[in-house]
C-alpha cells in the first residue's frame, strides 16, 4: 500500500495510491493530478544521517564515524513532492541529498537489534539540502546548513515496509534537468536500518510517524534556481522539486 497526504480545497486528505497510480480518497473517488497540492506524507521526528555511507565520507576525505552521526530536522524544513525549494541569496554551494526515508509503524523503546525491523512502518524519498556556505562541522550540520524552510522534500508517499523486502539493496539516484548526477545503493550504508531503529530507540521513544533520513551516497552538485532535482529510490518512489531564487520565495509569501 502507498499512503499520502494532499492538500485539496484548502483541507488536508488522506489518500492512497493505486497501481495505475491514481490518487484515491478514503471512499474510493479519484483525485485528478493538477486539483491538490501533495504535502508531507510523514508527521514526526525526523532524524537525519550525516555521512551514513562509505563513498561519501571518502568524497569529503572524512574517516567513516564510529557510531551514527544524528541530527534533529524541524516540520518547518519539510514540503511535498513537485514542490518549490529556495536557494538562498549569495551563495556558492547548494546540493541535494538523496536519501532512503524508514518510516516508524509503532512505538519502540529500547528496540532489540534483532526486533527492530518489527517496527518499521514504511519507507518513503527524501532531499535533503545542505548549503554549504554556512558548513562549519560536517559531523554536526548547524541550524543554517540543514534546517531553512522548504530544505527538505519527501515523499510523495509512505510505501508499506511488507512491500520493500530488502531495503539495503536499493538503488538510489538524483538527476538535475534530466541529467544523472548521482547514483549509489543502499547495500553501501554504514549503519543499516536495523541498527539505526535500535540505536534512536535506546536514545528516546520513537512514535508511528517519526522519520529516519538514512543518509546519501557520493556524488553532489550544485543546483540553482530554475533547476528541476529528482530523487529516486528504486523500488520505493520518485521525488521531484524545483529550486527557486530566495527573492521569488519572499515574494510568494
């Protein structure tokens, strides 16, 4: 099952997506592309990675961390797919992220390495920019780099975590304009998802809802306003987002 949630006259709704699909209400009526907004399929904490792969702390000529390297994202980062993300004014270096996003199904608590895939919900896309600009520690991503309204597309939906039955051999890939600009696979992360679900969970409760962005493989550029990103996990979904200039976010308002 694929889950969402659109905004549609002005009002948030549930829906679910077909195989054809089409976007369905909770009785069953198509909901024609071009009439909703999609929004954030996810409510919750979101966890985020830095420097979960291999390749990608080599890129930065980074040894590969002991442990996992987390960081807390606000709602306020987060938009739906085919949405606006803003770049911000004089700055030299913006990228994408593309991520694998493991959705929490039910309430763990000191969660067993072993247990842990029990609690995982779904999966779903993520983007997550990072201005590089304002980069003072890669290990710790401060509030400028990470945490600008609209930095963080996701979506468009959760798939069932029953329908990805192996979810470190995924494919993942970022293209700008249609361009291939970056591609990586799951099977390469430090930290898999069992062991992130248990670690979070002896650190706090995680809730049905909270989100762990699980990290993004080598291979960045930089975007620019005008530019159409899409990120792909193969097997779970495809999120597209346009950059836009700071100024015609503002104006926007």
């Amino acid at each position: 099952m694929k889950r969402a949630k659109i905004l549609l006259n002005e009002e948030t709704v549930n829906v679910t997506i077909n195989e054809a699909n089409q976007v369905l209400t909770e009785t069953g009526s198509v909901v024609e592309e071009g009439t909703f907004t999609w929004l954030p399929p996810c409510e919750g904490k979101a966890f985020v990675l830095a420097i979960n792969y291999a390749d990608h702390a080599a890129e930065l000529s980074f040894k590969a961390p002991d442990e996992p390297l987390v960081f807390l994202k606000s709602s306020n980062t987060l938009i739906g797919h085919d949405q606006k993300t803003y770049q911000p004014d004089n700055i030299d270096y913006m990228h994408y992220e593309c991520e694998l996003v493991v959705v929490i199904g039910k309430e763990a608590k000191n969660v067993s390495l072993e247990n842990a895939m029990d609690y995982v919900g779904g999966y779903t896309v993520g983007n997550d920019y990072a201005i590089r600009d304002y980069l003072e520690n890669y290990y710790r991503p401060n509030l400028r780099v990470k945490s600008r309204d609209t930095c963080t597309p996701i979506g468009p939906y959760i798939i069932d975590a029953s329908e990805v039955p192996d979810p470190h051999n995924l494919t993942i890939r970022t293209y700008i304009n249609g361009e291939l600009k970056q591609e990586g696979s799951t099977k390469d992360l430090i930290f898999n998802v069992p062991y992130l679900v248990s670690y979070l969970s002896n650190i706090m409760t995680l809730t049905p809802g909270d989100m762990i962005f699980t990290g993004t493989p080598e291979g960045l550029a930089h975007v620019y306003p005008g530019d159409e990103v899409i990120t792909e996990v193969e097997g779970v979904g495809v999120l597209k987002n346009t950059i836009i200039s700071e100024t015609d976010y503002l104006s926007s308002l």
